[in-house]
C-alpha cells in the first residue's frame, strides 16, 4: 500500500515549526556564548555600577541572588535567551565585584 504524499498545508506547518525549533535553539546557544563572555572577561574587581550597567547594555537582567535574598553582597545576571537555564553568579563587597562564575541550571 502506497502512502500519500504530504499535503501542502501540512509541510508548510512542519517547515516553519522546524524553522522556530532551529532558530530557538541557535539564539540561546549565542546568548549563552555572550553571557559566558560577560561573565569571565575580567568582571572580578570591576566596580558593581559599571557591571551593572555592561549587563544592561548587553540586554542582560542584573538582579540579587533570589536564592540568598537575606545574604546581601550577592547578585545574579542571566538572559532571556538563556531561559533560565545558564546565570552568571556574582559576589560583591558593595562597591566591587569580588566573585563571578557561571552556573548551569537543570
């Protein structure tokens, strides 16, 4: 028995889901590149307000740590690229950062 071939409407359908799924993918790998670059390119002794302000410039969320919200002296960058899944942890002393590592989220 012969199978019929796809309908236009259907490959059409199928084509711009995989387009979406590629193009998903693709910006959250680049935004994890960009975050990954924000967070090691000597942002440890940078004062808080000018990497508070490279963040915002690169369109990243500075935010305290929400996990250690009654810890002061510690904040979070992530993308909406990266979903959530990838942050840049910082420690600070109130005026530097002391700490900047990457963390994966699962």
């Amino acid at each position: 028995m012969k199978r019929a071939p796809m309908s236009k409407p259907r490959a059409v359908v199928l084509a711009v889901l995989l387009v979406g799924l590629l193009w998903t993918a693709a910006n959250g790998y680049k935004t994890r590149q960009g975050l990954t670059s924000y967070c090691k390119d000597s942002l440890v002794g940078v004062s808080l307000t000018q990497a508070q302000s490279i963040a915002q410039e690169r369109g990243y969320r500075f935010e305290p740590a929400a996990s250690n919200i009654f810890k002061p002296g510690q904040a979070v960058v992530t993308a909406s690229g990266a979903m959530g899944r990838v942050v840049c942890e910082m420690e600070h002393d109130g005026e530097r950062v002391t700490r900047a590592e990457m963390k994966s989220r699962s």
